[in-house]
C-alpha cells in the first residue's frame, strides 16, 4: 500500500512545492515512514537545455566513490555547474545520505555513431547506477527529483521543496512490502525525464526485467517500480511508440476482446511485447516533460481517482488529496482498469489547440 | 552348452496373482489370456469337483512387464500383479546390472532395448522449486473470478512494433502433443491428438514417419516433422501443415537415429513414410546434408522456401552440455521456434545405455540456453519449447518461469491414453494398442474416447495452471514467462541455483 498525486498544469504555469506536500501529506495513512519523494517538472528553467542529475552519494561528503563518479561523469560529459543539494535537517529527519545535483551535457563529438543523446545519457545513467555508492536520483533536463527515508511531508521539509517552482509535481508515501525502506527505494523513479510514482506489487518483475536487460537497462535499484520507467522509456523513446500504445503493452486488453474486435495493431503489439506486460496491481503516475500517463493495472487492484479544475489536472489514490487542493474540481472520475489517462502538453504547439489546455484523452 | 541354460534365465520381477475365489474362470472367462499381448498369462487345465476339467488363469512367470492391463480389465478385480524383485547379496552388484548383463549374455547378444524415457537416479530439479504466492500486499486472483490468459504464439517476434512480425502459432494453452511418428504409435492415436488439438486449439507433432492423408484437415493444427530419414516428406507433406520441425535429435537419444523393422512397416505406414512395404526404416544418426549449423540454416531455409515463409520452422534438439551455444546458433540460422528435449523425454526404441546416461536434465538446459539468448539480446527471435520429462502441470509452469514459451507433453499424453509405462513400447506388443499397429490391438483404442481424454488432459492441466498463476497473482502467462523471481531453491546448491537462475527459498 502507498500513496500517490499527480498535480498537472496544463499551462505550464508554476506553482510552489507547498501544494503537493499537503496533497500528499493528507494520505499520511498509506504510508509507514520508509519513504517519501517528490519530482518536479520546470524547476531549472535557467539550465532547461541540460541534463539535470541529481546523484545521490552514500555517507557524507567525504565518500571516496564522489570523486570517481565524478571522474566518470568528466569523462563523458560537460559539467556546467554542480552544486550540493541544500538539506535542511530537522527532528523527524535528523541526517542522510548527500545529494549533488550536476547540470551536464555530451559533447557531440562523444555520442557514437547513429546514437542519440538520450541514449547516450542512459548508457551513462546505467553506468554510475552500477558503481558502487552512488545512485542518479534523476536525469532530465529542467525537473529534479527529492526522495528519502521518512513520511513525504518530512521529505518535503528536509529538501524544502517550497523553494522549487514546478508546472507538474508528482508525489509518493511509501509503505515498503518487498524491498527494504532505503533512500534510494523511495520513489519516484526516473529515467530522463520519465518519473515514476507507483502504488502496487509487480508480479511479472522478472520477466520485464530480463527483457530490459536485452536493451541495455539495469535494474539496480532493489525494487520493482523503476522496470515502469524503463518499460516506458523503452518503448516511446526507443522504439518509438505513442504513449496511448506504450499504457496498451503494459496494461493490454484480453485476447478474448482482441479476437472480437479484430484489431491487428493491438494483437501484434501484445505478441511483440508480451515479456513487457505488467502484471499484479499497480496505480502509477508516470510523468516526463511533455505530459503524464496515469494508469491501472488490468484488475483494476489499486485505487487511483483522476480530476480536472481548470488547466490543472490531477491524480492521486484518494480523493481528499484532490479536495483539499481543489474543493469544487469540474470533473472527478475514476479511471477504469487498463484504461490510461494520457495527458499531453505536446499537442499545444499544434496551430489551432495554440494557447489551449492540453488534449485529454480517455483511451 | 545346454547345461548352462539356466544360468541365464532372467527372474521375472513381476508377476500376476489371481484371486481364485474372485475369478469367473468357472463360467468360462479368460479376459486376462486375451487382453495380455506378452503372453503372460496361460490357461491351466484343473479338475473341478465334479471331475469337470475347468480352465483357470496361469502365470507363466517369464513376460509380465507390469503394465496393469489384466489388472484393469478384470470384470471381477481378481488379479494384481506381485514385484518380487531378484535379491543380490552384493551391493554394488544390483539385480538391474546383473540381470542386464544376463539378458546380454544368454541370448543373442547386442545393445538393450529399452521404451520410454530414462529412469535413473538423476536429481528432479522440478521437485525442489517452489511457487511464490500473493499474501497481504499482493491480492491473488481468483481465476473463476478474473479472466486468466494463457493463450501463447509461437514464432519469431521483430524487436519493435512495426517491423515484420513472422507467421506464429497461436496455442490456447501453453501446452503441445510431442512428436510420435506413425509407426511408432497408432494412426488412432494420431487421429486422437489431432482432434483434441484442434478442440481445444493447440498443436500436435507428426513425428517423423510422415501425416497420413487421412488426417491432412487437421493440418492447421499440425506441425509435420523432417528427421534425418525424411520419411514422408515432400512438399505437400510440408505446406499441409502449421509448421515444421526439424528433429536433430531427442532426449531419450541424443545423438542416434532410430529403427523401425520392416515387419511393422505395413501398407499404410509404408504409404505414409514413401519407403517400400516391409523395409526397414531407418533414421540415421546425423542428416547426412548436416554436418554443421551452415548446414541446418541451408535447411531452415530450403523448407521456408518450399512453404512460401508462411509458416514457422522449429529445430528440435535433445539437451547437451552445449545447449546454451547450440540454440543461440540456432537461433541465428533463421529457426522460429527452438524445442529443446530432456534426457527423461520418452521414446519407442531407444538404447537403454543412451537413454539413461545421455543428455542433461530439462530444467537446466532451458535455463541455460533462455539466459543465453537473452544475454545475446535474441530472445525475441525464438520461441523456446521445452519438452522431456515434464510430470504434471506445475513442471509446466516451473517451465515457464525458468523460460519456456510452451512445452511438449509425449509420455502424458500415453497415460491419459491408458498406457501403463512398461517400457515395452518396441515390441510392438502394446496391451493398450497405443505403439503398436497389429490387428486385434490397434483396435483397443477407440479415437472417440482417446479423443476426449486428451481434451480432458489438456484442460485439467490448464485450470490447474491457472489457479498457480491465481496464487501467484498473474492473470497473463506472458508475464511468467522467464519469471524466475516467482521461483525459489529448495535444498539446491548454489552452483544449480545460478544456473536456474533462482533465488534460495528465504531470500
């Protein structure tokens, strides 16, 4: 059991950090302490052309392993600017592993030869994730991610995240059940700029995993949700499916129903990704720069309610969360099993949606 | 010379006992004598008490093989069949040595024969796996509840949407009848597994002693077999099917061809498999157009060509050290699917020392070559079948998880037909009619009734697999597929836990 929300601005307008940490912390109940995180989308707009990572290091600041991921870092990448995080420790929160965050981009002449950016930037995400000590917390361009040990609302208050101004703020309360609380395994997880929040137990975990594995994907971090990220990153970025179709081979209809309609593309798609089906119960938010996905599991096994109130859309396990934020949304729905939410920004540059909110889709 | 002929009779290890004051043999019954195809079971005069001479049942103490069709067809359950094992005082020098050696060396010599898969000591991996389930943070499913999958497609997949995707079997259950050819068993047990797999949507294998044209209209639910005989193979033969096969070797005998005397080779086998009628029909060891897997890939593609590319080519090998190599290499011929045999897979006819010391177990070898196709990022091409062994329907699903896309039932599919595992299927004297095409046994299989029980094997193994997959919280069996986290080691060492790739119980 955990908790999640998903604040969206559809205008990119910026809000402060407060709103998610009271969006999260009124679910304190689906959560035990073991880990809380937030990402935030729009928060460097004065770097929003390179990669932000926040690397998490173990121990202190004089961890030896710093300066090797650093030499590592040097050696594939431009450093433009590396900061500590600021922490701000306090009494439920006393101390914790130390974040650095790096704004950094590859130099062109690094990238192999038919290798994108991105790709290159998870070979290098992958790599550090397999050094010892050092964690990539996250890795996209204008967003960050702020996880820990402890309930969100004292993650919040040790990362301070009312300082950080984002237009779409995802949030997690962890209530570990099969990987140990850590602060590495507290969600989001992130690949680019994919984040993931995730309520649920993954069953078919060994599976997404040895096919992530064939792509060069390493799951490293103990604990099932981030194969979410990777299965989405795989298959939008990589080979380059929308996400209506991505949510389909995660979550797909049932033979019985594809057989009825007769539709090619869905079959094909399940034949061809059947090791990336996810299976047992899940509730996710998965956001990257252009938009969020929210989706359930087939079962529909885990509680997730959707809403709209103006340009902002929200999602989240429990409805208070949307009503403290939002007393009178216009629309508040529950999405059915399967059935993804797809909000897309992208679609605002296209001539005549100019200016307007972003197209809602329920698929 | 003739003194000595006793030194090598062979003591009987089993035998009938009859219940003389259950059986009918006083009005005249003698169900056992004519059911018993070995020649057990004799008639003894006796005399009544009213002087009547009557006939009742005799053991003549020299061919039971214990296949319990006496046993089974005895109206008055008078009969059941005593193991009185030979007793060696020696060790080391057991009864199964010393009498093989006896069976050897007292009659005309040569290598021992031996039907169905091996018996030896060799470690179950089966047995010390355990299944994960749901509890507390996990709901299970209730498959009479939720819709449960296990519809699988067989055949090569492209790595991403939008390029071509292959010609694929679509299997309703993850389940196939194994290659049999005709010859080895009957044309109705053919028939049986031909009905079965198109009631309930699945396929079954030839074998490689050619489709009898009768059965051609089941071919949508056929894969037809190219051995090393290419008996029967033409190129009808290969587009009347769903796909074809081409059988390196098998489990029970890696590495050696198969023999098929003249005198089973009646008209309709001799039909089917294009050789004249009462001519041996030999399998060579190797295809002699194979010496190298240049070789194999010349033939996966001379059989895509003949079949247009629209069906898929499957390479059945048995489970060698190499397997991992082999099937990679396969993989890269162009094959779409890969079966790959275990040494505990069931035969007709095959060597006993080949059967019981060849090959490796199932369970690593799939392990093995799934982890080394993944590894080489070519999972994708091939679907791997698994076959050799299995026992019940969680070896299927153990199978599954340890990497299978489906597997092959044979020895199963026997015993659902009646088969009672004496291990005497090349005699051609089976009780059951099963692996034997003489008059007066054939007949005891009846297609309609065959027919049924393997659609009851195949959906009582299915419900069975969905309930595992319920308790362990997958509603698609997709998602099982290489699952080795729902697996744990029980009482393995580490050295079999990596290769299974699974985690000891308690981590």
């Amino acid at each position: 059991m955990c908790g999640i929300v998903g604040i969206i601005n559809t205008d990119r307008k910026l809000i402060d950090g407060n709103y998610i940490r009271e969006a999260i912390r009124i679910q304190r109940e689906r959560g035990n302490g073991l880990g809380g995180g937030f990402a935030v989308y729009g928060a460097y707009p004065e770097n929003k052309d390179k990669y932000a990572f926040h690397i998490m290091y173990e121990g202190s600041q004089n961890n030896p392993y710093i300066s090797m991921v650093e030499d590592y870092i040097r050696s594939r990448m431009v450093i433009y600017h590396s900061e500590q995080i600021p922490v701000y420790p306090n009494d439920r929160i006393p101390r914790g592993p130390y974040f650095k965050r790096y704004f950094l981009k590859p130099l062109a002449e690094f990238l192999a030869p038919e290798q994108t950016e991105e790709d290159y930037i998870v070979e290098v995400v992958m790599a550090i994730n397999k050094m010892e000590g050092a964690f990539v917390v996250s890795s996209g361009k204008n967003m960050g991610v702020f996880k820990g040990m402890g309930y969100p609302e004292d993650i919040a208050d040790y990362f301070r995240i009312e300082d950080y101004r984002g237009y779409m703020w995802i949030a997690h309360n962890r209530f570990p059940t099969n990987t140990p609380g850590w602060w590495g395994g507290a969600h989001p997880f992130t690949i680019l700029d994919k984040a993931v929040v995730h309520n649920g137990e993954i069953t078919s975990y060994g599976t997404n995993k040895r096919w992530l594995e064939m792509y060069g994907y390493y799951c490293m971090l103990q604990t099932d949700t981030e194969v979410i990220s990777y299965i989405y990153d795989k298959l939008t970025r990589g080979d380059k499916l929308p996400p209506k179709d991505a949510c389909y081979v995660m979550a797909p209809s049932l033979w019985e129903d594809i057989d009825r309609t007769g539709d090619e593309k869905k079959k094909n798609l399940r034949q061809i990704y059947g090791p990336a089906i996810v299976n047992g119960p899940f509730g996710i938010v998965l956001s990257h720069s252009n938009g969020a996905i929210v989706l359930n599991d087939r079962n529909k096994l885990r509680p997730v309610v959707c809403a709209k109130a103006g340009n902002t859309f929200y999602a989240s396990s429990e409805e208070c969360s949307i009503r403290l934020l939002s007393p009178d949304v216009d629309n508040l729905w529950s999405p059915r099993g399967g059935e993804p939410v797809i909000i897309d920004f992208s679609v605002e540059d296209t001539q005549e949606l100019r200016g307007r909110k972003a197209q809602w889709s329920l698929w | 010379m003739d003194d000595m002929k006793n030194n090598w009779k062979i003591i009987p290890p089993f035998h009938p006992e009859f219940d003389l004051e259950r059986c009918d043999y006083k009005n005249g019954c003698k169900i056992c004598v004519t059911e018993c195809s070995f020649g057990e079971i004799s008639l003894k005069p006796e005399k009544g008490k009213d002087g009547e001479i009557q006939y009742r049942p005799w053991s003549n103490m020299s061919a039971c093989n214990a296949c319990q069709r006496c046993v089974k067809m005895c109206p008055q359950n008078a009969i059941h069949i005593a193991f009185k094992p030979m007793h060696t005082s020696h060790g080391y020098w057991t009864s199964d040595y010393v009498g093989n050696l006896w069976r050897q060396t007292g009659k005309s010599g040569g290598v021992l024969l031996v039907g169905t898969g091996a018996t030896g000591p060799q470690k179950r991996y089966f047995d010390y796996m355990m299944f994960d389930a749901c509890q507390v943070t996990n709901p299970s499913i209730d498959p009479l509840r939720e819709p449960m999958e296990i519809r699988r497609y067989l055949g090569s997949k492209p790595e991403r949407y939008g390029e071509k995707i292959g010609p694929q079997l679509k299997l309703e259950v993850p389940i196939m009848f194994a290659a049999m050819s005709f010859g080895a068993v009957n044309i109705r047990v053919h028939e049986a597994e031909a009905r079965a797999s198109q009631i309930v949507g699945t396929y079954w294998n030839t074998g490689e002693g050619g489709f009898h044209k009768n059965l051609r209209q089941y071919g949508g639910n056929t894969i037809v077999q190219v051995a090393s005989g290419r008996f029967g193979v033409s190129e009808d033969y290969l587009k009347s099917a769903a796909a074809v096969e081409i059988k390196i070797g098998q489990g029970a005998k890696p590495g050696i061809g198969g023999h098929l005397p003249g005198e089973k080779v009646s008209k309709p086998i001799s039909e089917t498999r294009m050789i004249p009628e009462g001519t041996d029909a030999l399998s060579p060891a190797p295809h002699h157009d194979i010496y190298s897997i240049e070789d194999l890939r010349q033939l996966i593609f001379a059989i895509k060509e003949a079949t247009e590319y629209k069906i898929p080519v499957a390479v059945k090998i048995a489970a060698v050290h190499n397997v991992a190599p082999i099937a990679s290499g396969i993989a890269r011929a162009g094959a779409d699917i890969i079966v790959i045999d275990g040494f505990r897979g069931g035969t007709g006819a095959t060597p006993f020392q080949i059967r019981q010391n060849t090959g490796i177990p199932i369970e690593l070898a799939l392990s093995a070559a799934d982890r080394r196709l993944s590894e080489e990022g070519i999972r994708n091409r091939v679907s791997l079948v698994a076959s050799g062994g299995i026992q019940c329907s969680s070896d299927v699903l153990k199978l599954i998880c340890l990497g299978a896309d489906a597997v092959y039932i044979g020895t199963p599919v026997l015993i659902a037909l009646g088969c009672g595992v004496c291990q005497r299927c090349f005699t051609g004297k089976c009780p059951y009619g099963i692996t034997t095409n003489r008059p007066g046994l054939a007949e005891r299989i009846d297609v309609e009734s065959a027919t049924t029980a393997l659609v009851r094997l195949l959906m009582s193994w299915s419900e069975e697999i969905k309930e595992l997959m319920g308790s362990m919280g997958i509603s698609a069996i997709e998602a099982l597929r290489g699952n080795r986290d729902r697996l744990r080691g029980v009482g393995l060492n580490e050295e079999e836990l990596k290769i299974l790739g699974i985690k000891h119980a308690g981590t």
